[in-house]
C-alpha cells in the first residue's frame, strides 16, 4: 500500500497537467472509438479497432489474408466488464516495473523525449557491460496503440527474461545491447484512447511526414542516432496486439522491400517459431507491401532509410483470455534474436558479473525520482560493518552530492534532497574497502 501511494504522489508530481486534463474536457472525448454511453449499454458491445481492423502499422488495408474475421469474438469491447483491467498496464504500472528492473546492475534508464502532454518517454537499455564481446544492437518498442496492453505484456515478460539469470537472458545480455522502449503513446494510455496520441493522430502511421508528433519524432531521432554509432541496429521489434487470437508476425512482400529482406525476415521468424512449436503462424500469414512500399510506418522508415541493415518486423501477438502466455512469446522471440544473430552459449560472462543478490543496495528510490522529491538509499539488511563512501555523480563524473562517508552496516538508510540538481542522468556510486558499486538514478522536474 505504502508503495502505491508513494507511486501516485510521484505521478501527481510529475503531472498536474495531466490530471488536470483528465478531470476536463478530454474526459469524454473518445478519439477513434464509438463514445462510451450508458444508452449503448443494452447493445451488443462493439469491437475495438485492433490492428487487423484497420491494417496495422506495417500492414496495408488490401494485403489482409482473405476470410479473415473482422469480428472475432477475441476482439474486446471497452464496456465490457472489467474493461479497465483489460485496457490494464498504464503509466504506473510500468513506473513500478521500472523501480525495480533498475535494481539490476544491467539496467539502465532514461527518457529519450516527452509525449504532446509532457509525459516521459522512457527507455531502457540492457547489456551486461563487463562482457568484452563485439556487440549487437537490438530495438524493440510497444504500446504505440494503447489499446493494445498485451504488447506491453510481451516487452514487460521480454525484460523480466533477460533480467532472469536464465541461460537465455545471460547469452542475450553477453552478446547484445537490448534497447527497450516500452510506451511510445503514454497518453493515450493514460487517457484511454484506443489507437491515437492526444492529438488524435494514430502514431503508427505518422513516419512518413517530415515533422511527425513529437512520440514519433522524439523516437526516429534516437534510431537515427544509433544508426550512426558503431553498434547500429541490426534487428527492430514492434510489438501490437490483433483481433486473431494468434502470434504472427507482419510479413513484408518482396515487391515492396527486396528478395533479400525477405530471406532475411523468413529467417528470423523460423528462428522464433523454432522457439515456440505450434505457438506462431508461419511468415506469411499476414502478407504486406505486396503492391509496393508504403511510407508511414516504422519499418517503412527503417526500409527507407537503412534497407536490410535493419531486420524490422512488427510482431503481434494475441488478446483471447484463454491464452496470453506472453512469458513462452517473449522467450521464442528473445531466442529468435539469439539464434539468427548466431549467439552461442559458449561464453558467458553475464553470470560472472554482480548479481543482484550481491549488491551493496537493498533498494535506491524513487528511481525515476522527482526534483521535489528526496533519493531514498537502503543498504542490504545482512551486510557487516565496513567503511563507506556514498556518492551521486552526474554524466560526466563529476560528484554532485555525498550521501555519506563512515562506517556503515546493513539496513541503514540515507536520504538526499535532490532540488538542487538538474533533471538528467546520474549515478550513484558506492566505495567499500572491497568493492565499488554504481547504479543509475534519473532525476526528473
Ligand atoms: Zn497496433
């Protein structure tokens, strides 16, 4: 309870804007779904849109396969009962998921841009960085329709794998940088709009213009910039949810990408069925780009702009009730990854690096912590007493606060007022007589 409540004051914090619109004159507003009125209730519910209504992103409105069900009883309602869990994994949801995938030593986080309301884009990037092998690039980002909770389902189960300590998540954490972008659309999250951003504008289909929303330029800015690092992108996820209750992927024809691409896609999507017999539909179950290639999707940009460097797949998975086995999704998709880049168990260092059973820190939060807030250091209850050094440091190194200096023993707790300090990224660092510790903290207004 404690923690819930800490969470929603952090929110209140971060968003008064936000609030304030939501008690006003958006409350009502639905932007691509029937409205929500109690005169409609003694009706059949209507379907949603979902990606096969409309095409998804990387789909186009001709290419669907022919006797598709347009109503498929998978498809939900939003006044259905218990529409708010099924609209489930908002913004809080995923603060509480973040607090604590940052306790993991190869976790980092930061905001790479801001919604059209103000809300953070977050982002994170896995990698075990005491590995010295020569590294791959992996992009995946979700819940561009915020209708579509199961996508954050699919990325939330894809970090808790990597973060397990599995084989699989250690080889991935070795071999590769797993950059995860897990809400592009807060706001239609937050606001319950089924496909749109505030502006009303479906994000997926916003890629081609030269000035997108801010959503999608924010995150076609940060790709660029990968593009040009040493480490480019080698494969690009999508994640959405469809009407079928199937995983499939959003096959591109030859005829509007190159014969070569879609060996590579094939590929890649043989990998991930190998992963998961009988759990998704083979690569040309949804076929697009058949009548050339579109402009206005994120893998249309990653085509256009990086051709087969970048293996860019949008991949769906299902919303039926009776099925939902998003953590068996993640770990075929995961192992995908593995296998098409060939990564071999052979060497793995990632379990060689500090666990975090081993960490100095029982707990560092808020973690995103707020300007008008305070940073909340615990130390593991079990550790003996030993000398210590506690300090916060910005990006380049340079000490900005020291939150102790002393001998220190398990269970105690420091706290630092952080009002003086810039929004940004930081790390605290923490020096014993046997080990130096650091752990990320990212400071909001
Ligand atoms: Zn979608």
């Amino acid at each position: 309870m404690l923690r819930i409540s800490r969470i929603s004051i952090l929110l209140v914090l971060l968003f008064p804007v936000v609030i304030h619109a939501q008690n006003g004159e958006h409350e009502t507003q639905s932007r691509d779904a029937p409205p929500i009125s109690p005169a409609h209730d003694t009706e059949a519910p209507p379907i949603v849109p979902r990606d096969t209504a409309f095409g998804t992103g990387s789909g186009e409105e001709g290419a669907r396969t022919p006797g598709r069900r347009e109503d498929d009883p998978c498809g939900f309602s939003l006044r259905k009962p218990g529409d708010i869990l099924l609209w489930g994994y908002g913004h809080d949801a995923l603060i509480v998921d973040m607090q604590s995938w940052i306790l993991h030593t190869m976790t980092s986080i930061d905001v790479i841009g801001n919604s059209v309301q103000g809300r953070p884009l977050y982002h994170m990037v896995f990698t075990n960085p005491a590995s010295r092998i020569q590294k791959k690039r992996i992009w995946i980002h979700a819940r561009t329709h915020p209708i579509e909770s199961e996508s954050s389902q699919v990325a939330r189960a894809m970090i808790n794998e990597l973060l397990s300590g599995s084989e699989l998540g250690n080889l991935l954490l070795d071999h590769a940088i797993v950059h995860v972008l897990p809400m592009l659309n807060p706001d239609g999250v937050e606001l319950r709009y089924p496909r749109t951003n505030f502006n009303g504008v479906d994000l997926e289909s916003n890629w081609g213009t030269a000035l997108p929303e801010p959503e999608v330029l924010a995150l076609r800015e940060h790709l660029n910039m990968l593009m040009k690092s040493d480490t480019p992108i080698d494969i690009a996820l999508n994640l959405h949810s469809a009407y079928d209750c199937k995983r499939f992927f959003i096959y591109h024809a030859a005829e509007g990408s190159s014969v070569l691409f879609t060996q590579l896609q094939q590929r890649f999507i043989g990998f991930v069925r190998d992963r998961f017999p009988g759990g998704i539909e083979p690569y040309d179950y949804f076929v697009s780009w058949t009548t050339g290639t579109p402009d206005r999707y994120p893998e249309s940009w990653f085509w256009r702009n990086y051709r087969e460097e970048v293996m860019a797949l949008t991949y769906e998975d299902m919303n039926c009730a009776a099925a939902g086995d998003f953590e068996r999704s993640a770990r075929a998709l995961l192992g995908g990854v593995a296998d098409y880049l060939g990564f071999t168990g052979v060497l793995s260092t990632a379990s060689l690096a500090t666990p975090v059973e081993e960490s100095l820190f029982a707990a560092v939060f808020p973690n995103p912590v707020s300007r008008d807030g305070r940073l909340t250091v615990r130390l593991r209850a079990d550790l003996t007493a030993r000398p210590l050094r506690i300090s916060l440091h910005d990006r380049l190194g340079r000490e900005v606060a020291l939150l102790y200096e002393g001998v220190a023993a398990g269970g105690h707790t420091f706290v630092q007022p952080v009002s003086n300090l810039a929004t940004g990224n930081y790390y605290l660092r923490a020096v014993t007589d046997r080990t130096t510790q650091t752990r990320p903290v990212l400071l909001l207004h």
